[in-house]
C-alpha cells in the first residue's frame, strides 16, 4: 500500500483508538504488518512516534486545564502539594515521573516483544476490568449512591473523590508506564484505576487524559531517539501526526461529552466488552 495512504490509515487509527480501552499501539503495530509488510521493530517505532499526535490532541482540549494548573506552581510544596489547590499538579507530576521510570524498564522488554497472544489476552483482560467496573458504578447508583462513594471516604479521598492522592498518582502511573507495551491500553488500565478509586467518570477522563501527555510526547521522543520512524519519508509522518492528532480532538470531545451525558457505568460496560472481543479475537 502506498505509504501515503498507510499514514492517513494509521492516523484515523491512533487518533480514534487512543482513547478507548484498547491498545492503540498494538493495533497499530498490526496494521502496519498487516498492510505495509513493516517489521515488528519498524511497526512499535512508528506506533509510539504517533502518540505525539494525540498528546497535542488532549493538550488542545484541556488548554484551559492545564493553564489553571499551571497556576498553582508557585504555592507547590512538598509537605502539602496534595492538598488543593496544588493536588491536580502533583498528581501529574509524581504520575508524570513514575510513569517515566516504568516505561523505561517495559521499553527494554519491548525488543523481545510481547507475543499477539500476550497481548491479546491483556486487551481482554482490561476489557473484562472495565465491565466489572461498569457493574459496580451500576450497583452504586441503583443502591442510592454509595459503594463507590462509601470506599472513597473509607480511603480518606472525601465523598466525591475529587483531590488525587500520592498512592493514586504511583498507581495511575505505574499502570500507564506499562501501557508503551503492545497490547496494554493506557486509557483503559488508568481510568479504571482511577474509577475503582471512586473518582467520578468525568474526572477519571480527566486525569487520566491530562497524565496522558508527557508520557505520548515522551514515548515519540524515545521511539525517534532509539530507532528512528524506519521505512517512513518525513511528509508521510507529519501526515499520520497531524490525521492523529485531529481525530484524536475530534474524538476525546466525543467521549467527554457523552461521559458527561450518560451513565459512565454504560460506557465502561460497553467499551469494555468490545475489548474483551477484540483481544478474544487476537488470542484466536
């Protein structure tokens, strides 16, 4: 296929993809050894290079967020960065470095390469996270509000779990580190952390989306820096960056704006059984 085409089809790929519980990246790496006959260390390079594309997609969206942000760093300090207002910024950056450190360490299991199996099995694995998930959002909100809520306040997180803590920001994290795995979805394994936390859908989206961006913006950087976009001219990748980066605003707007419309536990729920189908299938 030519190599034009190839970089619209995996832009609308990662940009569409990236946000839903399934492995961009491994779907990706799939495609490209599917329909450009790429190797397999050609196919992850190019797969982390576009998550640069979807980084400044969420950057884009959540601009008025990362300014208020921002604007906390003077009042930042170590005994108290937990603390509102300084909280959100402390999450992203402890979740920002211990994300690095993991990444790092599954970046150098990535050259003996997880097989489709593995990584078919994760994507159902995640996928059957998210449904549990969903029905216990359900249960929550059938029962009048509480599980989710009650678990929350047992934890000290307050009833609405709306300020991250240092454990939720080693946890999320940690979890997203694993994500430059193929096969691993990053959205899906932080924002069900972060739902199984007690955090409302909405926030989950949020955090998870914001923690996001340096770590995209740092596996492209890695992916050029240790191989380089192999087999690829430069016009065909800054035409897959920007197809990714478009449809991914394009699409996180959609999720957020049906997150804020409908029930998250019907989203979980949902998303949830199509990786479970999806991995089913790459296990087959």
């Amino acid at each position: 296929m030519d190599e034009w085409l190839v970089a619209v089809l995996v832009g609308v790929v990662q940009g569409a993809l990236e946000w839903l519980p399934v492995s961009s990246e491994g779907t990706i790496a799939l495609t490209l050894t599917i329909v450009a006959d790429a190797t397999p260390d050609a196919a992850v390079s190019y797969a982390l290079f576009l998550h640069a594309g979807t980084a400044m997609a969420a950057t884009v969206f959540y601009r008025d967020e990362i300014v208020d942000v921002l604007r906390t760093l003077p009042g930042l300090r170590p005994r108290s960065a937990f603390e509102r207002p300084t909280a959100d910024l402390a999450f992203l950056g402890v979740g920002t470095a211990v994300s690095g450190v993991v990444a790092i360490s599954a970046y150098k299991l990535l050259e003996h390469l997880v097989s489709d199996l593995t990584g078919g099995a994760f994507v159902a694995l995640i996928g059957g996270l998210l449904i549990v998930t969903g029905l216990v959002q359900r249960v929550a909100e059938s029962r009048g509000g509480g599980l989710v809520q009650r678990v929350a306040e047992s934890r000290g997180g307050g009833p609405d779990k709306e300020r991250p803590t240092l454990f939720d920001a080693v946890l999320v994290g940690g979890l997203q580190g694993l994500a430059i795995l193929p096969g691993v979805s990053r959205s899906g394994t932080t924002v069900s952390a972060l739902l199984l936390r007690g955090y409302e859908g909405v926030d989950s989206l949020r955090l998870s989306f914001l923690l996001s961006i340096p770590a995209a913006l740092g596996a492209g950087v890695l992916a050029v820096l240790d191989t380089g976009v192999a087999g690829i001219s430069p016009g065909a990748a800054v035409v897959a960056l920007a197809v990714s980066g478009v449809v991914g605003y394009l699409t996180v707007g959609a999720l957020v704006a049906l997150a804020r419309r409908v029930a998250f536990w019907g989203i979980c729920i949902g998303f949830g059984s199509l990786a479970v189908v999806g991995g089913a299938l790459l296990v087959l």
